[in-house]
C-alpha cells in the first residue's frame, strides 16, 4: 500500500477470510466482531469488498518492487 494513503481499507489490521471446498466461509478482522471470527454471509461480504477496495489501492507489482528499491537506495 502506497505510505501517502493514510486511509485505507484495512487501516484497523489484516483481514483474513478461508474458504472451504463445501461453499462456507469464515474470516476476521479487528474492525469487525474484535476480531473474532465470523460466517455470517453479510460480515464475510463486508470483508471481501474492503479485500477489493485495498487490491484497488494498492500498488502493481511493478510499482511495489520500484518503490522498495526506491526505499534501499535511501538507506
């Protein structure tokens, strides 16, 4: 995530959601249930639309590996 978006969808932490071969789901993230897991279908939606709002956001893999080496040359 590029640093000069301060605000983004995952801003609260790491959203993680496993999907299983029979269709179920569960996921979490502090910003939802403290963080507990979740299946309810609309939590585990809101999840995977912040997923898709922070893939948007995000950098292209390009662009993430000229910005570390931008990163190295400063150090």
């Amino acid at each position: 995530m590029p640093t000069e978006r301060e605000g983004h969808a995952s801003v609260n932490g790491a959203i993680e959601v496993l999907k299983f071969e029979d269709g179920t789901a569960v996921g979490r993230t502090p910003g939802i249930a403290n963080g507990r897991p979740v299946s309810d279908p609309r939590q585990l939606r809101i999840l995977e639309l912040r997923y898709g709002i922070i893939r948007a956001q995000a950098l292209t893999p390009r662009e993430s590996a000229a910005f570390i080496e931008h990163l190295l040359g400063e150090t």
